[in-house]
C-alpha cells in the first residue's frame, strides 16, 4: 500500500525534473531597430542574421518566416516575424520578447 503511493509522487518528480530545462525552437539574437529596414533587407540577410527560420507560412496571400524560442521553465519566450514582399524584401516584421534583457531594452 505504502508503495503505491509513492509511484505518482516518484513520478512527479522525475516529469518536473525532466521539463525544468524544457525549450522551444532555436535561440537567436535578439533583433535591434536598425537590423531589419523595411523594402531593403533581404532573406539572405535574415539567414545570415539569425540562421534557418523555425516557420514558414503565409500572410494574406504574403510569404512569412518566423523564429521562435522560448525556456519554458521559466516562461520566457521572444518571437520575431518577417513578412516579404514579392522581391523577397522584408515588407514588414514584428518582434515580441518577455526575455529581461529585451524588455529592459524596448521598454
């Protein structure tokens, strides 16, 4: 009886323990103002900038790309995304982050 109590907690343990480094997508750098000009950066530029997107997708009819990461743990997470104009020039682009140096940074 006793052992049978202890299982799920045994197992809780070793879940949380398992989750507490948990991430999503791929770290990259987080991006300043003047790294990204609207009609002028290109996709070869973002590539070189924050490497392979984790999406890809479409905006009204407009190609995306995104990068996402996120410590889970700690629920920390920053997202920046990229819409292209035909050309394949950056038409618009949106960056959120609840990561301290960010927030500090764009508050």
């Amino acid at each position: 009886m006793r052992r049978t109590a202890i299982l799920p907690v045994l197992a809780l343990a070793v879940l949380t323990a398992a989750c507490g480094g948990l991430t999503i997508g791929r770290d990259f750098r987080s991006p300043a103002a003047e790294m990204i000009r609207v009609g002028q950066t290109t996709k070869a530029d973002l590539l070189r900038s924050f490497g392979e997107p984790t999406e890809v997708g479409l905006d009204t009819g407009d190609q995306t790309w995104t990068w996402l990461y996120g410590q889970l743990s700690q629920q920390l997470r920053k997202q920046l995304t990229v819409r292209f104009d035909d050309r394949g020039t950056v038409k618009s682009y949106s960056f959120n982050s609840s990561f301290p140096e960010d927030m500090k940074r764009l508050k």
